[in-house]
C-alpha cells in the first residue's frame, strides 16, 4: 500500500512508502524543484518515488 504525497513547492506527486527501522532524522529534498519538501524524525522513514515530472523541465539546468 501507498500514499500520495505533494510537493507543497512545485506538486510534483509521489508514491510514498516506509521502510520501518530504528527513529532516525532525515530529510527529502525534491526531485523536481530540489526544495526540501519533507523532513520527519521518526522509526518510519519515507521512501519517495516520484509519479510524473512535470513536462518542460530542463535537467541538468539546475543552480547549486
Ligand atoms: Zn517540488
């Protein structure tokens, strides 16, 4: 089972799964927009998979 989640940035959507371990701290930064979107402190730690990427993005383009 999974969840949707958004980035509240750019929407970008995702298919959210746990991993269940041991209470860690992290955080995901966008694949899209590379904004922090999420970040958690708990033993469920979220893996995101990104659904669609939203159409005219240019990869690589990115400042950093
Ligand atoms: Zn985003």
């Amino acid at each position: 089972m999974s969840e949707i989640f958004k980035c509240k940035h750019c929407q970008a959507e995702y298919d959210v799964a746990y991993s269940v371990g041991t209470i860690e701290t992290g955080s995901r930064d966008c694949d899209v927009c590379g904004k922090q979107m999420d970040s958690w402190t708990d033993s469920r730690r979220p893996v995101y998979a990104l659904k669609n990427s939203a159409p005219g993005g240019t990869p690589g383009s990115g400042a950093d």
